[in-house]
C-alpha cells in the first residue's frame, strides 16, 4: 500500500477545483447585483434596495447585541495640547463591557459644536498610535469634538491579555479577531456586531455632551477603522458625513487578489444578495462621503474607483453628485498627512461650513502612548483580570439561544431540518459519472481509485480496499482520515485487517482534503491565520455557506456513489480524530440508513464557544454557522445514538 498514494494521476486538476468553485459562484452572485441595481432609475426605487442593503448587512451580522445599559463615562484625567483637551475615559457599550476613549475637545466653544468619531484600524497602539492621533488633532485644532475609541484587540482591550506574565495569548489585532471571530460564526453572528456595537454607543455619548450638536456628527477611520466606519454608514443613520479611508475596494478585484480579511470584515451571505462595496457609500446617498485610497494599496485603487463610480451614479439620482468625492494619495496602506488634510476640509466644509482657506492645517504633536492610557497597565484585563471578553459575551449569547429552542423530539427535528437546508442550500448536483483509474493487487488486497462529481464543477476521490479474491455482499464502511487518502501509505495496519476480516474500505477525499487539497493562494500554512483555508472558508461566508457543510454534502454524495458502485448491505462512516469527525457526525444526522463508527467519541461541539480557547484550524475546517445556537453536543448524541457501532 506504500506505493498507492494520493494521486489522480493526471485525470483531472484539482488544485484550484475549490476555489474556482467559491470564485464562480461569487461572480455569478455579483453579477446579478449589478443587475438588480442597474434596474434603479429614481430615489424612490433605490430607498427599497438601501433598506435591503440594510436588513441584509444586519442580519448577516446576525443583528446587534442589545445596549440597554447606560454609557456610565469614566474621564480619567487630561492633557492639554495646542487648541485642545484630551480627556481620557471608559464608556460601557454592554453590560460591564467598556470601550476606552480618548476625548479630544476643542477650546473656547461657545456653542455645541460638531463631532467626528474616529475609529482605528490595525496598529496596536491604536488611538495612540501617532498617525491615528494626527488626525484626531487637527480636527480638533478646526474646532471639531472628537472621540477616538480603541477596537477590541488592540490599544487597552487585548481580549488574550495574560495579567500575570504581561503575554497576548492569542496576538493583538488580526489574528485575535479571526480567533474570536470564529467562535462567534459557530453561533450564528459576526465579531463586527461588537465593533459596530461600540461604535454606535460612540454616538451616543457624543449626542449626550453638551458640547456636541447631536445633528452634526462625522464618522472616519483608516484601514480596520476604514471597514468600522462603513458599519456605521450601513447601520446607522444618525451619520451626517463620511470619510472611510484605505478600505472601500470591489469585492470581484479583492477576491482575485488571493488576500483573505479579519473576521470582522466578512458579512455573511451579503455576496450572495449581490451586495458589494458600492453599497457601503450609496447607503449615505445624499449625505456627504469621502472616499480616501492611497495608490499602493493591497486593496486595489481600481476597486474603489469603480466602486465610487458606481455610488455616484446613486448620488446623482438625489441630484447630490458633489457630496461623493474619490481622494487620492501616492502612498502605501496608511491615513497618511494628505488624507486627513483632505479629510479635515470635508469635515469642515459639510459639517461647519467652512471654505478650504478657513482650515488650520498646522502641525499636529501626538503625545506618548502611555500618556493617553485610560488604564493603570495599559491593558482593560490588566486592571480587571476578571473583566469581561467576546468569549464571555458569546457564552451568554448561546445560553440564551439555547434556553429558546424547543425540547424533546421537536428540538432534534428542528436541528436535522435546519442542517439539511444548510448543507443542501445552493447546490448544483450533477451525475456522478464515477471514474475506475487505478487498480493493483497488494497481497490479499485488491486497491482500486475512483473519482465522481460531488456537484457542479467539484469532484470527490476516493481509494477502494477490499478482499482479494473479491467476496459479494460486503459492508462497506467510508473512512475519513485526517489527511484523507495521503494518510494510506501509513494506515496499512488499520486497512488490511479491516479487509481481510470481511470488509470493503473507500478512503475518502472530500473537497479541500488529501488528493484534492487546493494550491496554497498565500505564502502562510493552508491551515494558519490568513491562510488558504481561511480564504476559502471566509468566501464561503460571503455566499452563506461553509467548508463544512460543502464537505457534509460531499459525504452523503460518496454515499449515493457507495450504493451506486457496489451496492452494499450496509454503510458505516468512520473517522480518525480530526474535521471528519464531525463531518461524519452531521452526515449521519442527515441520513439515518447509515451507522456512525467514531472510535474516539462525538465531537465534542460544545468546546468550540465554552472553552476560551479551541484549536483553530479545527474549527477554520469545521465551523458550522449558527450551529451551536441550535443544539448541544449532548444534543448531537442523543440524535445519532441509535445509529452509534
């Protein structure tokens, strides 16, 4: 068996099967976007596809978090700089959930001024970090109240903070985000909710100062803060002008770069309702909106000018062509000093009235970062160890989802409903049309390959084992290993007793796995942060769909080809330790003429969102949105337990 390896010998190309698959259905996707939005001939008809845009973004967010605990403003302590305060303070956007701020507030106002509330993107230091602090500032020198809040995982809310040796257990900003972005997909919602959340409660605060005109406020961020300024321009009405900087793009131009995105950047099924970056501004339509790009970025300057571009033509429906403008800067990924010029000035202008001559552009001093410290170490869980983290909100999230789920027989029925509409929704089956490639004769086992169509433009493959000389009526049982067919050369001492005592044995390769593992589309370990999985898995979601219920179907697909092929008495689905393991246990859900053969136990779902901390490439492969909001993995068990060897 050393020698019958991995290989399709030639037969087919199956290194980009899967991500041409995800590409091609996305392109499909925006193409009928386009479509639908190219039908809009007047305001009126464009109200209806802005409260889509709308409905959708927050349902694929899976709605927002309820913030119905007061604001509770800590200020602790000040700084003076050229023109301006800072003030330093926590603010509660949850329940014992604190955002910390920096305050900046202009001198001598003699009335409620305006207000722009400035989100970050990705720098640790985030409201300290210096060209963050720059923009800050000069709006503040123009007058102009600002409130800068640090995201969560990064500036003082590392959610992985270790108190004792000062460690980030899981590191800030993009690979926490993904972390926790994935426990929070397991329940049926995005991490953005919380950005979005903390953002919005920002506002509120700046509508309860005396200093601020509730009616005047802005919104900029760069990067990260670019993406959290365009939540708030989809969510949020309140918003009276824009500057998302070095973010907006063109979904279809991103896409074909290979690059993936944070957790929170990833809307779920928002793709598929044709839903794309030109909507992030069109939604503002006639509110003023400042597109910032810098030329060298890795999100495509051609993406966000076709995106204006197709924005504009919203704008010039309200008759307010003006109030869009694309500003570019010949630079690399940053708000650099040009962009907050420009952005200063649109602030200005719509929010104060100002012409261009009237802005202060002098130079601006960021202070140190621990200067503007909110916390004594520098870090929320370095204050209060205790204190409460996305993994807490999530807990409690799902206790609640749980606690309104029917009980008793509905409760499993309701699940193996909902599983079947997710792992067969968007499907295109084809005919199997099964391929015999490859046959040898290892002693007194005989090995065969085979391949088939899973669907449309995905093939599955499999290696054959069974006695030699062949025997009629064998149970058949379809192995997952962990590496699929590439683990055969090495489970010699599994297959061939299993075979020599009755058996027939498919080793399988669902898509993605073994055989069919994709081609890597970025420098990382397929299975890493930002990796090729990850990739996949996050357009996967753009789509409202998962690698795992795409691998699901694929097992009950090498099920029909199983009967079909060699017409067993009986089928039994058996995985190693490992994603298949789950697999395995929802396909089983699914189709109760096969039993269940896992020699290491269920999965033990419930991990994924009780436990702080999970292996994350287990659940970049096995994330099943909003499955752990419906069951248990007691739940689980007591559905497959009659199916159980």
């Amino acid at each position: 068996m050393n020698s019958f390896g991995p290989y399709l010998d030639g037969w087919y190309d199956v290194e980009i099967q899967l991500q041409m698959h995800l590409y091609r259905r996305s392109e499909e996707a925006f193409a009928r976007g386009n479509a639908r939005k190219d039908e809009i001939t007047s305001s009126g008809e464009f109200e209806q596809w802005r409260s889509h845009v709308r409905e959708t973004f927050l349902a694929g967010l899976g709605g927002l978090p309820e913030a119905d605990c007061p604001l509770e403003p800590d200020y602790r302590g000040e700084l003076r700089g050229e023109g301006f305060t800072l003030r330093k303070l926590l603010y509660q956007s949850l329940p014992d959930w604190y955002v910390t701020a920096n305050l900046y507030m202009p001198d001598e106002l003699q009335t409620p001024s305006a207000a722009v509330l400035f989100l970050c993107g990705h720098s640790r230091e985030a409201k300290a970090y210096p060209p963050y602090q720059k923009v800050c500032q000069r709006l503040a020198e123009n007058g102009l109240v600002v409130l800068a809040v640090d995201p969560l995982g990064q500036g003082e809310r590392f959610q992985y903070f270790d108190r004792e040796t000062g460690a980030q257990l899981i590191g800030w900003g993009c690979e926490e985000h993904c972390y926790e972005g994935i426990q929070c997909w397991w329940l049926g919602h995005s991490l953005a909710r919380y950005f979005l959340c903390d953002a919005m409660r920002g506002i509120d605060l700046l509508q309860s100062l005396p200093e601020v005109d509730g009616e005047r406020i802005g919104v900029t961020g760069n990067s990260g803060g670019g993406t959290q300024t365009t939540m708030l321009m989809l969510a949020d009405p309140r918003i009276a002008v824009a500057v998302p900087s070095t973010f907006i793009m063109h979904r279809h131009d991103y896409m074909w770069t290979g690059q993936a995105q944070d957790a929170e950047q990833i809307y779920a099924g928002t793709t598929a309702a044709g839903i794309d970056h030109d909507d992030y501004i069109a939604v503002m339509a006639p509110k003023p909106v400042q597109v910032n790009v810098v030329a060298y970025d890795y999100f495509p300057l051609e993406g966000a000018k076709y995106s204006v571009e197709r924005a504009r033509r919203v704008y010039e429906l309200f008759g307010a062509g003006d109030n869009l403008k694309l500003q570019v800067d010949l630079s690399e990924h940053q708000y650099t000093d040009n962009l907050a010029r420009a952005a200063t000035e649109w602030f200005c202008r719509h929010l104060q009235g100002k012409s261009p001559e009237d802005v202060n552009h002098s130079e601006p001093k960021p202070f140190a970062e621990e200067e503007v410290w909110c916390t004594e170490t520098g870090q929320l869980l370095g204050d209060d160890p205790a204190g409460t983290t996305v993994w807490h909100l999530n807990r409690g999230e799902r206790q609640q989802q749980l606690a309104a789920l029917p009980g008793g027989a509905a409760r499993l029925e309701s699940l193996r409903e909902w599983l079947g509409e997710q792992v067969n929704r968007d499907r295109q089956p084809v005919e199997l049309h099964p391929r015999i490639y490859g046959a040898t004769y290892d002693g007194d086992v005989r090995l065969e390959k085979y391949w088939w169509w899973s669907e449309k433009d995905i093939i599955n493959c499999a290696v054959h084992c069974q006695p030699h000389p062949s025997r009629d009526n064998l149970p058949l049982t379809i192995v997952l290993f962990a590496n699929g067919t590439q683990d055969i050369p090495t489970r010699e001492n599994f297959l061939r007793p299993y075979c020599t005592r009755g058996h027939q044995i498919l080793v399988l390769d669902v898509r993605g796995q073994g055989a069919l593992m994709p081609r890597k589309i970025q420098p990382q370990d397929r299975d890493w942060y930002y990796g090729t999985h990850y990739k996949l898995l996050c357009e996967a979601i753009f789509l409202g769909d998962s690698l795992c219920a795409m691998r699901v179907y694929d097992l009950l697909r090498a099920i029909q080809f199983a009967r079909e092929q060699f017409n067993p008495p009986q089928i039994t689905l058996r995985a190693a330790p490992g994603p298949g393991v789950t697999w395995t246990a929802l396909a089983t859900l699914l189709d109760n003429s096969v039993r269940l053969d896992l020699p290491n136990g269920l999965p033990p779902l419930d991990r994924m969102v009780e436990s702080r901390f999970y292996h994350y490439q287990e659940g970049v492969h096995t994330v099943l949105p909003g499955l752990l909001a419906r069951c248990t993995a007691a739940d689980l068990a007591e559905a497959v337990q009659d199916q159980l060897v």
